[in-house]
C-alpha cells in the first residue's frame, strides 16, 4: 500500500474535472443561482488554458517537505521517510535540489551531482514557451476522456472561504456502483466521492478532498485490498496571479498479502520567493 496509490486517484479525479467540462450530463441539486457544474468546470478548464502559457512555475523558488510514515494497527509510527528539496528555477526548467533527507543533511556527492546537472541545464538553449494547454503525458496512468468525467454527478453546494477567499463548493460522487474497469486506477477512481472548492474570482481549484466509498480489490482480494483512501489536495494563490499546491495529505489504510498496513503522506511546499517578474494574467469569466 505505497503512497503512490494516492497520487494516482488524485491525478485521475483532477484531470476528470478539469479537462472534460461539459462532456457529460452533471446531475445538479443547486439552491438559489448558484452556478451549475456545467459553468464551473469550464471555467476551470478556461482557467488552466490561460495559465499554462504564464510560466509561473519558473517565476518562483520554494520548498518542499516530503514525508511517509507507515502506522501499526494502534496507529503508532513504525518507519518513516522525510525528504526536503528547494525547487529554484534555472533557464526555464525547475531544479530540485536536497536539503535533508531523513534528517541527514545532503552529502558532498550530492552536491557536486546536483551543481553539475545546473552547469549543464544553464549552458542549453532555454525552452520556447508554448502556447494553449500542454500536450498530453503519454506515460500518464489515465487519459483524460469524456468517459471519466461520465463516471461522476456533481452538485454545486455552495460558497466558502478557502485561505481567505471565496470559493463555490462542488460536491461529486459515483454515477453508478458498477462501472467498468480497464486501468489498475479505475478500480480506486470508481469508489471515490468527494468535494473541490473553485476559486470565485479565478476560477482556480483551491482545494480538493476525496475520500473512498467502499473496499477496493486491487489484485482479486488476495495480494492487496484498500480499506481507506482518504486525500486533501490545496493550493495557495501568490502574488502576480501564481496558484501553487501547498498541501497534499493522504492516509491509505488495507492489507497487503496477509499484512495490514496504514500509511500516512504529506507533502508541502513553503518559503516561495519570487526570483522572475510576475507575466500579465487574466481572470476567469463567470465568477
């Protein structure tokens, strides 16, 4: 029951509700005017068009914490694995560079492999921008594909403040308890439900929280079964415009051959500083 598990399903929820706006039927229960699935997810969709052309990544230098910690059955820590980097942009590329791992500052050896990769990356041409959204990963787990988006209904709720700002509240979950399974992660994207919070003015996702609905069999029941798959994904606005994840909490509770196992991940990222000058942005319409 590795972390990566986590990272999957977040992937394959986010791209289902940023990328296929409007290709499904959204069931919605909304009170008052507040604004449709319909018109939230399409703005987010407009939202990420528009900013995958500012290269806010590069603008920025941060840090970020990186830790797993594996839980006995009374929840107390058994191992657990740290890891800080410094994210510091050099020639339009993000470079990670270590800080500590499990405590242990990074070694000399580490130093001198990681100011060599920066000779290296200063001494080529820097990237071209490129326009409109990024070509697709072909090495992702899961295409983005009106079917995905199909798999869920969702409802807008309502409006709540997300770090000081206000977000519309967007509610999902399964469309039907028995959809098909093609990928490994559908099995765990088929039994999630959840809420993301959308920026008003922005139309950015400002937070996500997913949690699993039931048992999931990964290999037939008998190598590996998923009890508990709980996710909180934020992002935090900086100055300029930029939007970063700040925060990406799971806790993965199941049995792995004839062993029960918890784990906890957390990743977070702090201490930006501006090392660019912040690219003119546009704001979403239909706040």
């Amino acid at each position: 029951m590795k972390p990566s598990a986590a990272q999957i399903a977040l992937a394959a929820i986010l791209a289902g509700l940023a990328g296929n706006a409007g290709a499904g039927e959204a069931v919605d229960s909304r009170p008052g005017d507040l604004p449709t699935p319909e018109t939230l997810l399409s703005n987010l969709v407009a939202r990420a068009a528009t900013v995958s052309t500012q290269g806010f990544r590069t603008q920025f230098t941060y840090t970020k914490l990186r830790a797993t910690e594996e839980l006995d059955s009374k929840g107390k820590v058994t191992e657990k694995q740290e890891k800080i980097t410094e994210l510091v942009p050099v020639n339009g590329r993000l470079l990670s560079k270590l800080v500590s791992e499990n405590g242990k500052p990074a070694t000399a050896k580490q130093r001198k492999a990681e100011e060599e990769l920066e000779r290296r990356v200063r001494a080529e041409p820097a990237p071209e921008p490129k326009a409109g959204k990024p070509a697709p990963n072909p090495k992702r787990e899961f295409a983005v594909t009106p079917e995905l988006f199909d798999r869920f209904t969702f409802t807008t709720e309502g409006r709540e403040k997300v770090n000081g700002r206000d977000a519309w509240v967007l509610a999902f979950a399964p469309r039907s308890a028995d959809m098909p399974v093609k990928k490994f992660a559908d099995r765990i994207v088929n039994k999630v439900a959840g809420k993301v919070w959308i920026d008003v003015e922005e139309s950015e996702l400002a937070r996500a929280e997913v949690k699993l609905t039931g048992r999931v069999e990964l290999v037939g029941g008998v190598i590996a079964t998923m009890k508990r798959f709980d996710l909180v994904f934020e992002q935090t606005r900086f100055d300029g415009g930029a939007w970063f994840n700040t925060l990406t909490e799971a806790n993965v509770e199941g049995r792995q051959l004839v062993v029960n196992k918890r784990v906890h991940y957390i990743e977070k990222a702090s201490d930006f500083k501006r090392v660019a000058p912040a690219e003119p942005t546009t704001g979403a319409a239909g706040k």
